[in-house]
C-alpha cells in the first residue's frame, strides 16, 4: 500500500525558522503552480535554488493553506467584551466563504470573551491566512490561534 502525505506526522513552524533551501522549494512550487515558470528548471532557477534540492523536498514541505484547504479549522479567539463584536466576527468569516460548524463562547470575564470557533473551509475564498489577518485586524479582537486542523 502506498503511503501518502498525510499518513505521515506534521509540524506547524514559523516561516523565519524555515531553511532557506526549504523557503525556496516553496517559492518554486508557488511559480510552477501559478503558470509563472514552465518548468522545474526555469522555477528553480528563478528562487536560486538546485533542481535537485527542489526534488528533494518538493514533496516534503507545504503551504500552511495547502494542508488545511478542503478541511476543518478550529480557531480560538480573544475578542473584547463588546456588543455586536461577535456578530462582525461571523459576518468576516462568512463573506470569506467559511461555513461555521460549531461555536463556544465562554462567558466574558473581565472584559474579554474567548471563543472557539470550528470552520469548514473547503469554500474559502482566498487563503487561510488572509482569513487570519482580517480576524486579527479587527480592533476588537485581541488574539488568534490555530487549535486545530482536521477531516
């Protein structure tokens, strides 16, 4: 039986701790699948990396966005006690195309409210982490994290 990707154990690391062999590999697959280089060679060439060291690690390392796609994300949320500041939460989640599975909302305590959010982000438009990065610029909410990814 042949094993794919996702038989294998993940990590989620920060891009500045990445080898720059490893950022490079993901530069090229990023051309390659936006039409933007023609081949392996001409791509690798491209972010100065060897066509070898692209082979190496082509099928080792993946976008953030590329693994959850078509998956579950559950994220936990600080949002300021304020009114209708989950209702704006959901309305930026919605105009991005996820659809929200399951929703907690601890009672607000000193100020705050923590909420657990579950998504279905298989309709998502754009990628996850513009999702994220309009999530964290709202003005009320005080942090996001990624709690986890799933079928």
């Amino acid at each position: 039986m042949k094993s794919n990707r996702f038989d294998k154990k993940f990590y989620l690391v920060r891009e500045d701790v990445l080898p720059d062999v490893m950022k490079k590999t993901l530069e090229a697959k990023e051309l390659l699948d936006r039409g933007r280089a023609d081949s392996v060679g001409e791509a690798a060439a491209a972010v100065d990396l060897s066509r070898s060291a692209y082979y190496k690690y082509r099928d080792t390392v993946f976008p953030f966005s590329s693994v959850v796609k078509d998956r579950l994300i559950t994220l936990f949320v600080y949002l300021e006690d304020r009114s209708g500041a989950l209702s704006r939460l959901l309305t930026l989640v919605a105009e991005a195309g996820c659809n929200v599975l399951t929703i907690h909302q601890a009672i607000p305590l000193q100020g705050r409210a923590n909420i657990t959010i579950s998504l279905n982000i298989s309709q998502i438009k754009g990628e996850i982490e513009q999702l994220l990065e309009k999530i964290r610029s709202l003005d009320y909410v005080e942090k996001v994290e990624v709690v986890g990814t799933g079928v």
